[in-house]
C-alpha cells in the first residue's frame, strides 16, 4: 500500500471515528498528528513477516498483523473507541 | 425453511389492510400471522399470534441488538405446534407496531438459532401513507427507518393522493434500491411483495439501481457503492466486514452485495446485512445475469463515502501480498 492510499484510508477513519486530526506522508507510512499527540504507522519491512505494519507512539511500538489490526489499535491509541464497538454478527446458518 | 416476512409502516399507514387483503389469496391463506396491536385490529383469521413490544436491550445498549424475546417465543411455540400437529401453516407474516424498528425483529429472525434452523427471511415490507406519507417521514425517525430497511415499498391509499411524484423522490432518496409498488385497499398480488423480493433478480436490481445512486443525501443517509472487475480473494470477505461492523457498525444501515470471489469465481456469494448483524453468505449457483462484476452497496449515515473501498482495497493488497 503507498503513502497516498495508506493517508487517505486513515484520514477517513479519524473522521469515521470523529477524531479531528491531521494525517501526513511521512518517511515510510504517515503521521497522525492529534494536538499534542503524534502518531507515526510505517509498513514493516518483509523480514519482519507476519508483521505488516507498525504504530509507533512515543514510548511504544505496536505491531499488527493486517490493516484490520492496525485500525483497531490505533482507534484504541487515539481513545477513540466506542463503549462497546460493534462485532460482526454473522446469523446462525439454515 | 419457512418464509417469514415482515410488514411494517407508520402509525395508520395500512399494514392491517394490507394484511387482510394478502390473507385472503389463497397462496397466503395459509399464512401465520404474528402482529403486536392486535386490540383494535380488524384481523379475523384462525391462526393469529400477538407480540409484546417489550423490547430486551443487551449490556452493550445498541438497539439493533436488542433481541425481541417474545417474537423468538412466539415463533417458536408455533414451530413446536406445527410439529405436533396442533397448526398448519407454510408462511409467517409479521405486523410490526407503527413505531417499531424492524431492525431488532430482522435481528431475532437471524440471531435465534432455533428460529433461523427453520425459518428464512423473506422480504420486509413497508406500507406509506401516499396522502400523508412525506410529512410522516420528515417529521419522525422512525417512519424513515422503516423505508430505509425495506425491501418493498408499497403506497397505500393512493386513490386519496393521485400524485405521488414527490413522496416517490423522498423514498428513493431513503431506499433507492426497493421498489415502489401501490395499492389501494391491499389490492396487489402477495408474491409481488414477499415471494418476490427474494430472488436473486430482485438483489440483482436493488444493487443496479442503488449503486447508480452513491452520494449523500438531504435524508444525511448516503449510498456507497464499491464495484470490483477482478475477484476477491475469499480470506478477504470476512474481514471487511469485521472492520465494517466494528468501525462504521453502528453508521450502517444496510449492506447487500454480491461477489465474484477468487476461488469460486462461478458462483457468487450475496451478501446481506442490517446494521451490523449479517445474513449467512448464501452461494448461488449462477450468476443472474452475465454482469459477473462484484457489487456492494452500504447505505449508512456519517460513513465516508471512500472508507469502505479503500479498506477493501488495502486488504485485498494485503491478500495478495
């Protein structure tokens, strides 16, 4: 996934979430710039497989697996998860 | 699998004459009938069920996921009469109250194990008043809400209300994809409404029309439409929408979709989903038209219009990879 396309995806899940923030192309991913937090995602490199990304804060560095994770930890970074986020449902098969 | 399908519409928009009139094809004579506001209701037919409305919201409090015990209850003391004997019926029909969401019964109908080992949603249809209709949606959610989840709009009253043109436009903002059908007295034939909307054209079609339609509307619901000429590799469906539910779940509507999926490429997969509770992925034997293209389309509320085509494309990539 390239710069551009990995901003656009997570500048329309600030605003998804209501998180007012500024998403830029930075070195290998973006930054997420939230008043005074500062956010970095970077692809991982291929020998760091399964790993495809990283959220990188200040004092840590948190690997996901898929782009799945990624949102979720870092809707969860930001504090921007619901009481209760919603799970897929899948109803009982016939 | 026994057919159960779900008529609503505003207070005094005519479910109940629709109802009597439908009861009186023979096709649907048959019919079980489950309706919640049975005291003033001019229904006579020998196998009539009531339906509290109490409603049993769940500790995380999202009201799609309220489960309608007394419905399940219901259903399933009729299950258990029919299989001893007691009742004969070959189709559910649903009243729901003028107020109610259908969300939450559409949730029990999927969710109960007990109920969806037996029976398969059919169609939900949605009764506007053609003479009072657009005020009623403008003014109360609820009404909305119902036009939104339906798979047929049917306008009653029609004779009173001769032009219709605008209330058609407002309802084809809220739910692009579901035909509008009239009848004055419940004057349609029953197959039109329920039998109908189950079909793979009927899927083909809502997706052709409301895919046409992305964009935001006056309503604040938005129709996004994502189309895919290539396959989509399987691994990919289920988390799409497991970020779907989790992220946009409680933005979303509805979702339908069909999809040409890499490894079995012959045989879509249809997709169906009320907010975020989904349908089982129902495999189709065949496509139902030579369009083999994937299609899906979200109508929701404060969903970016791109989000979700950008999600499935970064995992898709991610499949791929």
């Amino acid at each position: 996934m390239n710069p551009p396309a990995l901003r656009a995806l997570i500048a329309d899940s600030l605003t998804l979430w209501g998180v007012a923030g500024r998403v830029d192309i930075a070195d290998l991913g973006v930054r997420i710039t939230i008043n005074d937090l500062v956010l970095h995602v970077t692809q991982a490199a291929p020998e760091e497989a399964p790993m495809r990304w990283w959220l990188i804060s200040e004092t840590r560095r948190r690997p996901a697996a898929s782009m799945l994770g990624l949102l979720r930890s870092l809707r969860y970074a930001l504090g921007a998860t619901s009481a209760e986020p919603a799970r897929a449902r899948v109803a009982a098969p016939p | 699998m026994i057919p159960v399908s779900v008529i609503t519409g505003f207070l005094g928009s005519g479910k109940t004459t629709l109802l009597s009139a439908v009861l009186r094809d023979p096709a649907y004579a048959g019919s079980a009938v489950i309706v919640n506001e049975w005291g003033d209701l001019g229904l006579d037919h020998e196998l009539l069920e009531t339906s509290e409305e109490n409603l049993l919201g769940l500790a995380n409090g999202c009201l799609c996921c309220a489960t309608r015990g007394d419905l399940a209850r219901t259903l399933i003391d009729l299950v258990a009469r029919r299989k001893s004997g007691a009742v004969t019926y070959h189709r559910v029909l649903i009243e729901t109250s003028g107020l109610a969401d259908p969300a939450p019964i559409l949730h029990t109908l999927l969710m109960d194990p007990t109920i969806a080992e037996s029976h398969r949603v059919e169609a939900v249809v949605t009764v506007v008043d053609a003479l009072l209709g657009a005020e009623t949606i403008a003014r109360h959610p609820e009404a909305a809400q119902q036009a939104m989840l339906a798979d047929r709009l049917l306008l009653s009253k029609t004779d009173l209300a001769p032009d219709v043109a605008a209330l058609e436009a407002q309802l084809a903002e809220l739910n692009p994809g579901a035909p509008i059908l009239r009848a004055v007295q419940g004057a349609i034939p029953p197959d039109m409404l329920f039998a109908a909307a189950a079909r793979p054209e009927a899927l083909q079609h809502w997706l052709d029309v409301t895919a046409t339609q992305s964009a935001r509307h006056s309503s604040g619901v938005e129709t996004i439409s994502i189309l895919r000429e290539d396959p989509i590799p399987g691994v990919v469906l289920p988390l799409f929408l497991e970020a779907l539910a989790e992220h946009a779940g409680e933005k979303l509507l509805r979702i339908k979709g069909i999809i040409r999926v890499a490894e079995a490429p012959e045989k879509p997969a249809v997709l169906h989903g009320v907010r975020h509770v989904l349908h089982p992925i129902q495999w189709l034997e065949d496509w139902p038209s030579a369009d083999r293209r994937s299609r899906l389309v979200l109508i929701g509320q404060g969903i970016p219009q791109w989000w979700p085509a950008r999600l499935l494309e970064a995992l898709e990539e991610e499949a791929r990879a």
